[in-house]
C-alpha cells in the first residue's frame, strides 16, 4: 500500500498536463508523461522549457521526465504511486482512460482526475471496488505553476489513506493550497465562479439598457469589488466562450433541481451568436475585445458592442469605489448587487452541499480565481446584517449561512480571533 508518493504518471500532456508533471519534475520526483502518440506528450515536455513561459522554475528538472504514447506505453504506469488523469474534459475518454489505468496499475497505488467538473461518480460509475477506493479528484487551475488551488475531492467509496497522501504531497511537496470539496458538479470554485460569470453575462444586456458600457461592467467586476482586472468580459476573452458553452452544457445536466444557477446556463442571445459565428475570445483573435495594428505599427483595442454587433474603438472604464457599491442605489451598484450579491447569496446557500465549511469556500475563490476576499471575508466587510437587510428589501430568502449567522446571535462569519462559524452556528479554529 502506497501512503507516500515518489513517483507520477500523468496521462495527457496538454496545458494542465504538462502543468502538473512540470511540477512534480520540479521538486525532483520521476515523472511518466503519456498522450495520445509521443509527439503530442514531447511537444507537452517541450512547452515546460519554452523560452516565453517556462513550467519548469530549474530548466535540468526536464531530465525528470519521460514521454510516451497511451498505445505503446500504457503498461509503464505500474511502476508509478500517483496517477493523474488530466485528458481532454469528454466523459467517454476520461472513462476509457481510467479503464485502462484500473488494468495495468499497481495495487494501493492512488489514481486521481483533473477534471473541471464533471462529476467523479460519472466517471468511475461501474468500475471495480479496488479502483473506487484508490481514487479521487484532484482539480489544479491553469496556470498550474501560478495558481495555488487544488481542490481535493473524494469519491464515495475512497479510502482516507487516499486523501490523507495526496493532501500531505500537494501542500508539502507541490507547495499547492488545497480545498476539501465534495463531489458535485464544478467543485467549488467552478460551480461559484460560473455562477458570478454567466450569471453577469445575463445580467449584461438590462445593465446596457440602463447605459452601462461594457467597459464600465468590466471595470466593476474588476478592482472595486476586489476581482482580477480582467473584469467580465475580459476574463471570458481569455477562457474562451466555447469553454463557458461547455461549462453551461454541464451545468444543464447536473445541477440539482431548485439550484439559483438554473436559469443562467444557457449563453444569453447576443453571446449565443457570438460563439455560434466561433468569436470565442483571445483564442480566435478576439471576443468581447481584440486588438488591432495600425498601419503605422501602433496597437489599439476595440470592443465588440453586443447592442449593435459592431466593432469600435474601446474606452476603458475605471470605476472608483470599494465592496460597498454592491449596496449602493445606483445602475453600478444594481449591477454589482445582481452579480456580485446573488454570487454571495449562491455562495451562503451552497454550504454543506459543496464544501463542509466557509473556510474552503473562501479559500477556493481567492487561490483559484485570484479573488482578494472570498465571499463569506465579503459579506463580513459588507455587515452580514446589512446584506440580510437588502435581501428582505429584494424578497430574497436569507440564504443559509446567513440564517445559520442570525440564529447564532453572531453578525460576523470570521472572529477577531482566528475562529470561523460552523454550519452548527458555533466558531472553531481556522485551519491551517
Ligand atoms: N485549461 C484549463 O484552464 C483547465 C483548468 C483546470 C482543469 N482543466 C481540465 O484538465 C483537463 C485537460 O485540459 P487541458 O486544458 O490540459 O486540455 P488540452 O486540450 O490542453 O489537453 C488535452 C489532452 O488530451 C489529449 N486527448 C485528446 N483527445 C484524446 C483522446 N481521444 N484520448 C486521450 N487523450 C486525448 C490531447 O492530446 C491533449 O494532450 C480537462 O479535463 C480540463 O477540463 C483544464
């Protein structure tokens, strides 16, 4: 039985493969890189050392690895503790893949999925008990040498053995920050920053009607509220609207019945049209922005006004402010508080089902998606009973945590001293 892992076998070498197996060549462990033929997990060997953005941080780690093709060299992973799918996000090939994994790997040995989202029991539904036991999700976020979150999600039938290695390596050898999710569609991360991003998508063409800009929403969804400056759109521009079509297909089958995420998971009109014409963002030169070289070498950025489908030259937008405009009475702050407050009331009613506690919540939106505070660290600076004042005002239910809060007595999620409110409404220790 494996408890400590030396060695890694990761399965698809594109950006999140190579990612991952750059890390662990990194701090020194043998790793096995494996694709669909040799050149697709080469070139995946080669981008850890290319000259724009290396993977690796000590260039002679390179020597760590070994390629090879799922055909040819699949039988090698039996020599390997850690296995980590990290293929192409399509159920039927994450399940071939984990067949073939259960046939050559050693007993004990730990086998895990990098999937964005979709859910584990999918994915190993069928599979043998020796496979259920060993296996778990491991969820890194792009750039994976960048992005601390990894969120580690158990299976119903894995063994704590299982969770206990992988969390003992991800902290203390990959230096990773890891959140204990469950296994529910999108994680946690996932399932809230989606929310917040299509849910602004939607709420995009009443805030236009008002005379928002979509570079004033963008400066919103940015610095204000303590968001990356990529803003909205600017952030759907480096996913790409295929990955948030893909995202929201999922979301369509496995969010449970009632959930407030329903009505968003379709791409509103203009973004439909968008994606159906392939203007997917960065990686087809442009999106909601592109940038255009002028004929005497100098760049400009234009947006692409989704109210008359036209191009034109784009005026950024900073918008002054802080968390407090999400209470404001103005068209700003209606936004903020459609966006940003319904992603915190999504947030306070999606615990215990995607996490046990606020802390992993918190943590998984500041190490994954570069928040500065997670939404329970918002709602403390925003007064939790200001928040709960608005919701009445609005005839929306007090979500969960909310309620929880109220009934505990308490107006604060965090305490002054290092302590968090449970679900039971009582303050335990942060951990570590
Ligand atoms: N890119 C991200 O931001 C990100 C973040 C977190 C998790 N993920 C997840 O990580 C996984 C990999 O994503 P990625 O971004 O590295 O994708 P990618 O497209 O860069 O790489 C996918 C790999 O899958 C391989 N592949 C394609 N078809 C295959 C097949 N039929 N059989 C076996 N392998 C096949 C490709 O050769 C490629 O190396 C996905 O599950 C994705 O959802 C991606």
């Amino acid at each position: 039985m494996v408890s400590k892992i030396n060695s890694i076998a990761v399965l698809g070498a594109g950006i999140m493969g190579a990612g991952i197996a750059a890390l662990a060549a990194d701090k020194d462990y043998k790793v096995l890189l494996l694709d669909i033929n040799e050149e697709a997990a080469q070139k995946g060997k080669d981008s850890m050392v290319s000259d724009r953005a290396p993977m690796l941080s000590d260039l002679s780690k390179i020597n760590n690895v070994n390629v090879g093709s799922f055909d040819k060299d699949f039988e090698l992973i039996k020599d390997y503790d850690w296995i980590c799918e990290v293929v192409v996000e399509k159920l039927n090939i994450k399940r071939e893949i984990f067949e073939k994994v259960e046939k050559y790997r050693k007993d004990g040995s730990i086998v895990s999925s990098n999937t964005s989202g979709i859910p584990l029991r999918d994915i190993t539904e069928n599979m043998p008990n020796r496979l259920l036991a060993d296996v778990c999700i491991t969820h890194f976020f792009n750039p994976v040498k960048v992005m601390k979150l990894c969120e580690l999600i158990p299976g119903e039938k894995t063994a704590p053995r299982v969770i206990d290695s992988l969390s003992y390596f991800l902290t203390n050898v990959m230096g990773k920050g890891v959140v204990n999710g469950k296994d529910t569609v999108n994680f946690i991360g996932n399932r809230i920053g989606c929310y917040l991003i299509l849910k602004g998508l939607h709420q995009g063409s009443k805030a236009r009607s008002e005379g928002l800009s979509q570079e004033e929403i963008d400066g919103i969804m940015s610095r204000p509220l303590g968001l990356p400056p990529t803003g909205l759109y600017g952030l759907v521009d480096l996913i790409g609207l295929d990955v948030m079509y893909a995202v929201g297909k999922n979301l369509a089958v496995n969010l449970p019945e009632g959930d407030m995420g329903i009505p968003y998971v379709n791409l509103p009109v203009e973004e439909q049209n968008m994606f159906d014409k392939g203007q997917l963002g960065r990686k087809t030169g442009g999106g909601f922005y592109r940038i255009q070289k002028l004929d005497n070498g100098e760049k400009k950025k234009e947006v692409f006004d989704l109210t008359t489908s036209l191009w034109k030259d784009s005026e950024k937008a900073s918008i002054e402010g802080n968390l407090n405009l999400i209470l404001e009475d103005s068209v700003r702050g209606n936004y903020a508080w459609e966006v940003m407050g319904s992603t915190l009331s999504y947030a306070a009613n999606l615990i215990p089902e995607i996490a046990d506690d606020i802390v992993n919540v918190d943590r998984a939106m500041r190490w994954g998606f570069a928040w500065s505070k997670g939404p329970f660290q918002i709602l403390d600076e925003l007064g939790p009973l200001n928040f709960i004042n608005k919701c009445k005002e609005r005839n929306i239910n007090t979500p969960t945590m909310l309620e929880v809060l109220l009934t505990s007595g308490s107006d604060k999620f965090y305490s002054s001293d290092n302590k968090y409110l449970t679900i039971e409404g009582e303050y335990k220790k942060i951990p570590k």
